[in-house]
C-alpha cells in the first residue's frame, strides 16, 4: 500500500516532537498533527512555564536574604500580569523555535484535531471547520494526558493546572489539593509571590512513593514556609459564597475560606474522541495506550509515547520513548527502553532530587542496606534569620556496596541529583563517592564526605 507520510505522529509534545524530528533525519516521510500550540503541556501548560514561575516565586526569598548581607531591600512588591505578559512572551518563543526545528527537519505540520479512523488512517478537522484524511505507514499517539478533575459538589469552582499559568490576578488565599509534584511545586509558587497557601491531602505526607525521610523533611520545611497544612483530610464540598470567596468544607467538619482552590490530583491519558478502541487498540482502565516493550499497541501499525501510555509521566523519558519508536521504525535500532535509574527533581521549596531507590525499597529488595543522612543549615543561611535546612540521603546495598538511592532536599537539589544519576547508572559504589573529593564549599560535597552509615 502506498501512504501519504511513513509516519503520522498525532500530538506535537515531547515524545511527538522528538519522535518527528529523528525519524525525519532518518529519511522517513513525516507529518505532525497537533490542535494547540506546539511543544505540548511541558512547553505551554507544564514544566517550563511552571519553571520560571519557580524562579519568580523564589526572589521573594532572595530578596529577605540579602538584607543580611548588607543590602538596603525596600519592601519589593510583584505584578503578576507583568510575570504573565512575560512567561507568554517567552514560551512564544519556544513555540516558534518548535515549529523552526519540525520545519527544518523537514516535518509537515498539520494543524487540527486529530481522529483516528483505521490502522493507517487520521481524519483532521482543521481549524477552519475542514475536513481532510491521511494515511500514514505508521500512526504515533503522543496526544500525552491533561488534569482530572474532583467530583465533590461544586468541584465547578476548582481550577486545575492549566488553569494558573493564565489567571488574571494572584489569588490572595489558594488551597491545592494534592500532594503530588503540582500540588507542592504551586504551593512554593503562590506562597512565594505572596498569598497564603493551604495544602489539603489525603495523605498524612505529601510525595507519594518518595524516601519517607524525605517527605518528612519536606514536610517540615512547608510548615516553616508558612504553608498551612491540611494532612489526612479531603474537600468534601466548596460552595461560591456571595462574595466570590470559596467557602471548603474538610471531612473533619473545617471550613477554609479562600479565593482560589486547585485540584492537582494527577493526570489521565488524552485519549477521549481519539478513536483508538474502535479500531481495536487496548486501552489500560485509566484510558491509557496499551504498548508492549517496543512502545507498539495491539494494532501493530499503532504506536504510542509519553503521558499517554501511562508509565512515567516526565519529559524526559516521552524524549527517551519518542527517539527509541523514530530509531527502531527508521533506523534499525532494536535498544529496549531502560527505565532504570530515572532521576527526577520537584521543583517545590526547598527542590526535592531524586534518583535510584527509596530506603524501604531497597530494604525490601536487598535486605540490609547501609543508610547515610545528613541534615545541616545550608551556608548561605548561616547569616539570615531562616531557619530552612537540607537533607541529603544515600541508600547503600550492604553486600555490594552499590549506591542505590541518592535523596536531597535542598534549593539546588535538581541541579546536584542530575550528575549523581550518572554515578548510579555508572554502579558507582560507596568507596568510589568516597574516594572523589568535594568541591568545597558547597552543599553536595556532603554527599561525597558522608563517612558513617547512620544504620
Ligand atoms: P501526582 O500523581 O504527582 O500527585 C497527585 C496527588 O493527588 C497525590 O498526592 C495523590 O495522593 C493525590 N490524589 C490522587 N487522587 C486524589 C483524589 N481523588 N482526591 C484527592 N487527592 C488525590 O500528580 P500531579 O497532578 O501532581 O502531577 C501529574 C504528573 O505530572 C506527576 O506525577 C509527574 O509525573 C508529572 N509532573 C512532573 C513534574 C516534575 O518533573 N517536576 C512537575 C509536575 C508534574 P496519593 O499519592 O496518596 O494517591
């Protein structure tokens, strides 16, 4: 059969768009089909708009803390239209240098909402109200997921993500539910640029499936932020009182007033209207693409990347998924997806970096580990008033002395993790940490001068 594109990749994301570009260098026929702007929710509604609200939210600290070296600081006020107008202009940008690149590679972008309607086929309705069709060798879904919402009576008046990268004015009092990535990353951003900030979770420790040391830690240096903190409670109802304020209700029986709540209870896969089960692709109980090894669906012509299959929802590995589909497709390349050793950074306050193995993961499969934690007032507070101090946690497997698990909570812990997760993917042992020097002085020497297992 002969086809309009090699590959039709639905949804210019991530995955998408790095799955486009390698496989157009590999001499593939390609074309992209996307309904909004392109670079996906990590360009537009994610990591990178959500990261330089992180460091606008962060001068407010910057700013306390050099009145302690000297500074004469005026009370620093914040406009958030101006921040707004800003972070548009910029992730403007980075749209036009997407749409650059894909062209360059030689990608045809189509612009309109993508149907799937057989193994090879998408139907597009453009913007205009058009309709077209096209057929492709191969069809990638990289359509990635979007914010659930909550159920509870007037969850109407919830926002989620998407939601606060354009809100009008900072909120003066936010509630967030959720104590995953979003919901502690927003609550760092709000309580930054001044407003009061709940967090309400279910949970009695925010970040589910982290090192329980370092939930604590985090725990405790949100308490010392200010953040109010709703642990083992849920929102039973919210009711818009006459005023505009939001009145939620807890299952304890408190009521919270406030301007804004934020449900960021995790994400579900895009994958309503795309037509996928019609045509016989199996779909997880969350709406996720069922792939095998190779990221391939049950119709072998399908193929899928990224937050929509429901493994790990991070860019990086939608990068990792999308290059490994475009090398095996056009490029003979049959490297499985390794998925181990994923660092990972929250970018609340302080950062929590990650990479390797929790303490209770480790004891459950190694048996006897060697633990090492520190626990120290970062230098640059010595002089302030803040109290805010960093842990650093090293997970040893004590028959190999393999490190594991590295686990910082610091304000640089995403920068320090991304160089330990070399050593880990290395199998660097304990005396190898050991046997490099520190670079002094600084916060992640600690993890190389760690000298006694605590347990
Ligand atoms: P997460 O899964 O990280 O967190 C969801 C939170 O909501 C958890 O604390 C969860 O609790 C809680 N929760 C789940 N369901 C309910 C419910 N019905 N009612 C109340 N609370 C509930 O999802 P996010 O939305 O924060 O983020 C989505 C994903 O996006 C992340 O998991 C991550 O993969 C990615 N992301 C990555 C970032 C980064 O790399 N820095 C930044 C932002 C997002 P429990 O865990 O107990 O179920």
């Amino acid at each position: 059969m002969d086809f309009q594109d090699d590959l039709i990749v639905i949804g210019a994301g991530s995955g998408g768009v790095r799955a486009s570009r390698i496989a157009a260098s590999l001499g593939a026929k390609v074309s992209v089909i996307e309904q909004a702007p392109l670079g996906g929710t990590c360009v537009n509604l994610g990591c990178v708009p959500k990261k330089l609200m992180v460091y606008a939210a962060h001068f407010a600290e910057e700013w306390r803390d050099a009145q302690h070296y000297g500074w004469d600081v005026q009370e620093p006020t914040h406009d958030w239209a101006k921040l707004i107008r800003r972070k548009d202009q910029e992730i403007a940008r980075l749209n036009a240098t997407y749409e650059r690149m894909l062209v360059n590679a030689g990608v045809t972008i189509l612009r309109g909402t993508a149907r799937v309607v057989g193994p090879h086929e998408v139907q597009i309705t453009h913007p205009d109200g058009a309709v077209s069709l096209r057929g492709g060798k191969h069809l990638l879904v990289a359509v990635g997921g979007k914010p659930k919402r909550p159920s509870f009576p007037g969850a109407e008046h919830v926002l989620v993500s998407d939601d606060l990268f354009r809100l009008p004015a900072l909120p003066r009092r936010v509630g967030l539910i959720g104590g995953g990535y979003i919901g502690v990353e927003f609550l760092g951003i709000f309580q930054g640029l001044g407003a009061e900030v709940h967090l309400i979770h279910h949970d009695a420790l925010p970040l589910r499936g982290f090192d329980q040391d370092v939930r604590a830690h985090l725990t405790d240096e949100l308490r010392l932020n200010g953040a109010k903190l709703h642990l083992g409670r849920s929102v039973t109802r919210v009711d818009r009182l006459d005023d505009g304020v939001l009145e939620v209700t807890l299952d304890d029986g408190e009521t919270l007033q406030l301007d804004a709540l934020v449900a960021a209870i995790g994400r579900a896969p895009n994958t309503e209207r795309l037509g996928l089960r019609e045509q016989g692709v199996v779909l997880d109980e969350r709406g996720g693409v069922v792939v095998n090894g190779h990221f391939r669906s049950t119709v072998p012509s399908i193929w899928a990347v990224g937050d929509v299959i429901n493994r790990v929802a991070l860019t990086p590995v939608a990068l990792a998924e999308g290059m490994a589909v475009a090398r095996r497709l056009f490029g003979g390349l049959e490297t499985e997806m390794d998925y181990e050793h994923i660092p990972s950074a929250v970018f609340c306050n302080p950062n929590v970096g990650t990479v390797g193995i929790t303490e209770a993961e480790a004891r459950a499969r190694f048996g006897a580990v060697d633990i090492y934690r520190s626990t120290f007032r970062p230098m640059k507070l010595t002089m302030t008033d803040r109290a805010s101090k960093s842990l650093m946690k090293l997970i040893v497997d004590r028959a190999s002395q393999r490190v594991v698990g590295v686990h910082v909570v610091h304000p640089d812990a995403g920068e320090i993790v991304q160089g330990f997760a070399v050593a880990l993917r290395m199998g660097a042992t304990k005396s190898m940490l050991d046997s490099t020097l520190g670079i002094h002085p600084t916060a992640a020497e600690e993890l190389v001068t760690m000298r006694t297992p605590i347990d």
